[in-house]
C-alpha cells in the first residue's frame, strides 16, 4: 500500500471491498484484484492496531513507573 490513508479510510474500503467479493451476481474471475486489495488493508489494519497498542502500552508502562516513585 502507497498512499497514506487513515485506518477509518481502509476500514471503509474494506467493508466496501467485502461487500463486493460476496455478491452472488459477480463473476468470480473478476474478484482477485479486489480479494488481493482487501488483503493489503487488512495488514494496514492489523499493522496500524498493532502500532496504537505499543504505544499505549508504553504509555502504561510509564504510568506504571512513575507511580512507583510515589
């Protein structure tokens, strides 16, 4: 994935992307771009969750620290 987008941004287009690959009336030789897209932003997904989750972690970690002192 190039562009820089949002996780909301990459959420949204998932969904949409989903909803699409399930349609029953689709011709199922013309999904894999949309499967092959919809597994990139599941990886920005994960990556960017995993990013938010080390940062809070370290922020409680800090907390955590810092309460020690008292």
């Amino acid at each position: 994935m190039k562009e820089k987008m949002s996780y909301e941004e990459a959420y949204t287009e998932l969904e949409r992307l989903v909803t699409a690959i399930e349609d029953p009336e689709r011709d199922l030789s013309s999904i894999e771009n949309d499967v092959k897209r919809a597994m990139e932003l599941i990886q920005y997904c994960k990556d960017t969750i995993r990013g938010e989750q080390e940062k809070i972690e370290t922020i409680i970690n800090k907390s955590d620290n810092s309460n020690e002192d008292i």
